[in-house]
C-alpha cells in the first residue's frame, strides 16, 4: 500500500510523459481546467447529497422492519442489492433511465401517474394538406382556418399525417355537425380514405378525431373553447354575431408526455445518486438494525411509563444511543461517495458524462481513457486520498476509542 502511494506522489510532480518535471503544476491545473472543477463540485454534491440520504433511509428501514413480522424478509430484500456488483447496477439503472417509458421503468411510473391526473392523448404529426385548397392552414403549431367564419356557420377541418390505427379507440365515423341559429359548429376529422376519398370531404369510412381543442378567436382573442365529441364534430353556443377564426391549439399536436429525461445533463447526477442510495441503503440498515438491538430496553419503556411519545422516544432516546452507529454509517458512506466511479462510468451516457463527471473517474478518464497524461491524474490520486484520510482517521479514532 505505502509504494502505490509514494510512487503516484512522486509521478504527480512529472509532466503527461514522466521525463520532465514540472512540480505541483499537476495540482495547479486541478483547479484551473473547468472540467476537473466540475468533478469537483459533483463530489461535493455527493458528499452531501448521497450519506445524508443512505442514512435516514437505513434509519427508517431499520426503525420500522422493528415494529412487523416479516422483518426478516424486508431486509433481505432492502439488503439483496448489496450482493450485485457495481457493475451490475450500473447497467440495471441504465436501463430503468431509459427515455422510452416502454423500456424505462421510471417513466413507466411517471407517465402511468401522470396519465391518471391529465390526458396525454394528442395527435403528434396531424396537420392540414400543404394546398390553396385546404380549409385549414399550419400556423406555428397552430392549425387555423384560411378564412374567417360567421356565427351561425358550419367549417370543416380535414387533417391529415396520421395514421388511422393512432386514432383512439372511440373515435367514430366522422360526420357534419347540424347547424342550429346562432351556433358556429364543424367537424375535425382525418381525411384519408386508403385507395380513394374525395379530397376535403367526409367520406363514409372517415373517422372523426375525439378530444380535440377547438377555440373561437376575434381580435386575437378566444372567445370561446370546446372540445370535439367522437364524430369529430364540436359546437360554440352563445357566440355575439361577427366573424371568427376557428383554431386547434398546438398542444393537440404535442408529443405524448413521456416522463423526465433522466439521462439528460440536468437530472444525471441525482438519477445516479438514487442507485447509489438503491445499493448502499441496505447495508445502512443492517448495521443500524445491528446498533438497534443492542440498545437497553428499559430506558425505552422507562420513558414511555413516564408520558413521552413515540416521537419523543425516537428522538431524545434512540437517536442518541446511535449517534455512534449513525456516524460510522455516515463516514463509510462518505468515503464511499468520494470513491464512486463505476455507476458513474456506466449509467451516464458518452455525451453527458462531462456533466456526472466526478474525481475518481476523471483520474482514470485522464490516465487511461484516452487522455494519456499520468501525471495529472496521479495527482488526482493523491488530491482523492487527502480528502479521504480525514474520514478515514475519524473512523479509525472511534475504533479506537471503543476498544478502549
């Protein structure tokens, strides 16, 4: 151990090809290249971010398995990730990020919930036909009629660049909507018929589109909203006489809502952060669990005999009694977050993991990945021990102490 050491310390003061000196400019450059700085500040983020979190849930786990009868089986299920190599959960949580909510198992969840609360039904890709005959005209997302209609009259709407099977299953045949005085009706239907159909006319096997937004604007202003039934058709009631531009919003158009893009540069911190927690919070519960059992009963049914809470017990009593426990978690934990490289390495794509970026594997990145300078990250090496010896010497003195 103490060889590895001395030589990365003495390799650190070399340039990329050993044979020239350059003194501590290796550590210079560790806080001058903004790449190594965001390593740096990503470490820091994991340092206060992963620890905290392993702990309150190793915590909660091991507070509550207490209080059921299949304890044993929860932990061994909480524990069971501990027995995967990095490596292994690395690719796991790849797939789990995945964009795609019929691969990813995160936004599976996401869009599942969000579907529950709020349509994600659209019609991404439907537009008007590109033609001065087309009744309807593209606008900036928007779909709108070419000219404008009077209250008290009919407009069709034909779509196309959909095909017929992404139509909802309760969508109908399309039809046109019955006039009533006063009342601006039409119909939004996709105009394609396979092999045949009259351009711009419904045609008996048409379908309407259900659940579109449909607007009455004057003036640049909606007057009015309503949505399209099954047939497709949709009626304003009560509308003041004048003319109206009839307008489908573009969020008919939108792409479905498919979850957080957990892979992308501003969530791939935190989204390896939670398979970190998912591997490491077992081992936090166990030896909380451990910490738990040996703590005297009798000072915990003393304090309730007297009128304390549950919540008072937890926290004036047990916590307390595992302060020495919770801190050995924690510091392990900690020096294990300085030390994270491979899912890191793994779970983050090529194109962002300048972005998840952290000090363990920028040392290696810049040693043996394709960098092919040793002596800056020799000196990485040394910087990643010196943050660790302190934990590390904290660790070591309450050992001590406790054998005492």
């Amino acid at each position: 151990m103490v060889y590895p050491i001395i030589f990365s310390l003495v390799r650190s003061l070399y340039d990329a090809g050993g044979g020239t000196f350059v003194g501590v400019d290796n550590y210079a450059a560790i806080f001058t290249d903004s790449a190594t700085l965001t390593t740096i500040r990503n470490n820091l983020i994991w340092v206060v971010v992963a620890p905290s979190l392993v702990t309150v849930l190793g915590l909660l786990f091991a507070v509550l398995t207490e209080r059921v009868r299949w304890a044993t089986a929860f932990k061994l299920v909480v524990f069971m990730p501990m027995a995967v190599s990095l490596l292994a959960s690395g690719v796991i949580f790849r797939l789990v990020y995945e964009q795609d909510p019929d691969r990813g198992v995160a936004n599976a969840i996401i869009t599942s919930v969000h579907d529950v609360f709020a349509s994600s039904s659209g019609y991404p890709g439907a537009r008007p036909r590109e033609n001065d005959q087309a009744p309807a005209v593209a606008d900036k997302g928007t779909v709108v009629t070419r000219q404008p209609v009077q209250a008290g009259g009919q407009v069709l709407i034909p779509l196309v660049g959909l095909k017929t099977e992404a139509l909802p299953s309760g969508a109908a045949a399309a039809k046109e909507a019955s006039a009533a005085p006063g009342e601006l009706s039409g119909t939004v239907w996709l105009d394609f018929t396979p092999g045949g159909g009259t351009v711009n006319k419904i045609d008996g096997t048409e379908k309407g589109m259900p659940d579109v937004t449909v607007e009455a604007v004057a003036g640049g202003a909606v007057k009015a909203t309503t949505t399209t039934a099954a047939d497709g058709t949709f009626h304003f009631t009560g509308l003041p006489a004048g003319s109206y531009q009839v307008r489908l919003p573009q969020e008919n158009f939108a792409q479905p809502f498919s979850g957080a893009t957990w892979l992308g540069p501003t969530l791939i911190t935190p989204a390896i952060i939670g398979a970190f927690i998912w591997v490491w919070a077992g081992f936090a519960m166990v030896l909380i669990a451990a910490g738990l059992s040996a703590i005297p009963r009798d000072a915990l049914e003393a304090a309730r005999i007297d009128g304390a809470t549950e919540w008072q017990v937890f926290r004036r009593i047990t916590i307390p009694l595992l302060s020495p426990v919770l801190l050995v978690v924690l510091v392990t934990m900690i020096i294990n977050t300085l030390k994270v490289f491979d899912l890191v390495f793994i779970i983050a794509p090529g194109s962002v993991q300048p972005q998840a970026n952290v000090i363990a594997l920028e040392m290696w990145r810049v040693s043996f990945g394709g960098g092919g300078n040793q002596g800056l990250g020799s000196a990485l090496a040394i910087f990643l021990l010196v943050l660790v010896l302190p934990f590390m010497a904290i660790n070591i003195r309450r050992f001590r102490r406790e054998q005492a």
